[in-house]
C-alpha cells in the first residue's frame, strides 16, 4: 500500500479488517484511535462531463468525459472528446461522498486535527491546467462536501488543433494523501463560427451566482464587450 486512499479502501469500512492488519504493530487502545481517525476522513467519487455547444448539435449538449479503463483505448479516437478550438466550454465535476456511512453522527464539517491551534472546516480546491505547457485554465475553492455536490469549471480550448491534455485535480485543504487526478482527454477541431454564434456570452446573474468565471480561466477581452460596463474590471486611464 503507498497511501491512505488503498488503506481505507482494503479495509472496505471493517474495523475488524483494520484491526487485523495494525494488530502485530499497535496495542487495541492505538489501533482503535488509528481507525476512529482514519474511518471519518473524506472519500470522494469524481465523475467528470464537459458542457457546451458541438457543431452537430442545435442546443447545449453535455458529454461525459471518457474514463479510464472504460473499454476504449485512449490511442483510440473514441476514446478522445472531441471539441472546437478556441471555444469556451465547461467542466462539471460531480463529486460524492461514499463513506457517508462512517461519518460523525452529527456530520461534523470541522477536519480531525487535533494539535491545529483552532477547529477548521473540511475543504477542496478544483484545479484545471494543462501540464505540458504548464498553463492554469481554472481554479475553484470547494467547501464541506457533506453528500454530494456539482461543481462547474469554465474553460477554453486551445487555438491550435489536434490532441491535447488537460488535467484536474482534487486537493484536500486539510490532509495529505488524499488528492486526485484526473486527465481529460481532447481532440481539438477546427473552430466553428457558429458554434460561437450559438454560444451565449456569461451575463450578470451568472456572473453573481459563479464570480470565479470572471477570475478564472484567462477568457479573452471579447468575451465581456457585451457586458453592462460596471461588470467590467476598472481600467487605468492614461
């Protein structure tokens, strides 16, 4: 085992399971401190999906995003989603909490740390780039997940066509050894003008509901000229 994550998963929610893996190293007192711990970290399921507008389509669409080990090779093209180039789209992350179960009764939000000199609640950031070019395209601070939560990511794809890799990761704020990564696959088209006749331009009441999507990801200054002028960041006059 190399972490927390297949320790809680070979223990399949068993205290009895744990016990008889730490029993020869730790007395019945430490181990059941051990699992009292580890039975109440967070364990997260990710399923990812891209929102936005294709070619073929009259209306917004929302596409899954190909899994590992789905049954298509990702040097085979199905296994790829396909996108336009230059052209705003959206992430959803559906995130779950699967060992509501083994939580506090009382689903205490506050993270098990004990000697951090205040209590703290459990968080998350969403991270979006692309490793190769070592670029940031969103970023999203995410707080106690309780069940289960939907998260949305605006970004745009590359200019350039052909396959790409964006990257998401899951980062916990408040333990080590439990963030996930997760690839997206993209095999970027030609852009399509009217894709983006079709696409709406962010407006106010999602700007109000989702202000990151102004802070985040790098969108182009002609995305906002349709904008009210006191939505627009204050410009220096020379």
């Amino acid at each position: 085992m190399e972490g927390l994550p297949e320790l809680m998963a070979a223990c399949e929610g068993k205290e009895s399971v744990f016990s008889s893996m730490v029993g020869q190293g730790l007395q019945a007192s430490q181990a059941a401190q051990a699992w009292e711990f580890l039975s109440h970290l967070p364990v997260v399921e990710v399923r990812l999906s891209v929102r936005g507008w294709w070619e073929e389509s009259q209306e917004q669409t929302e596409k899954p995003v190909p899994a590992p080990g789905g049954g298509a090779s990702f040097r085979e093209n199905q296994a790829w989603l396909e996108v336009h180039a230059d052209q705003e789209y959206v992430l959803q992350v559906a995130l779950r909490r699967i060992n509501a179960g083994q939580q506090r009764r009382k689903q205490d939000s506050k993270a098990q740390a004990p000697r951090f000199p205040k209590s703290k609640d459990e968080g998350w950031f969403l991270v979006l780039g692309e490793v190769e070019r070592r670029e940031l395209l969103a970023v999203k601070r995410v707080g106690f997940l309780r069940h289960h939560s939907t998260v949305s990511l605006a970004f745009y794809t590359p200019e350039r066509t052909g396959k790409c890799i964006y990257t998401l990761y899951l980062m916990s704020d408040s333990y080590l050894g439990l963030d996930q990564q997760y690839d997206v696959h993209l095999n970027v088209k030609p852009a399509s003008i009217a894709v983006q006749v079709n696409t709406e331009p962010i407006g106010r009441e999602e700007a109000e509901e989702d202000p990151e999507l102004f802070r985040y990801p790098g969108l182009p200054r002609s995305h906002f000229q349709s904008l009210p002028s006191q939505w627009e960041s204050p410009q220096q006059e020379h």
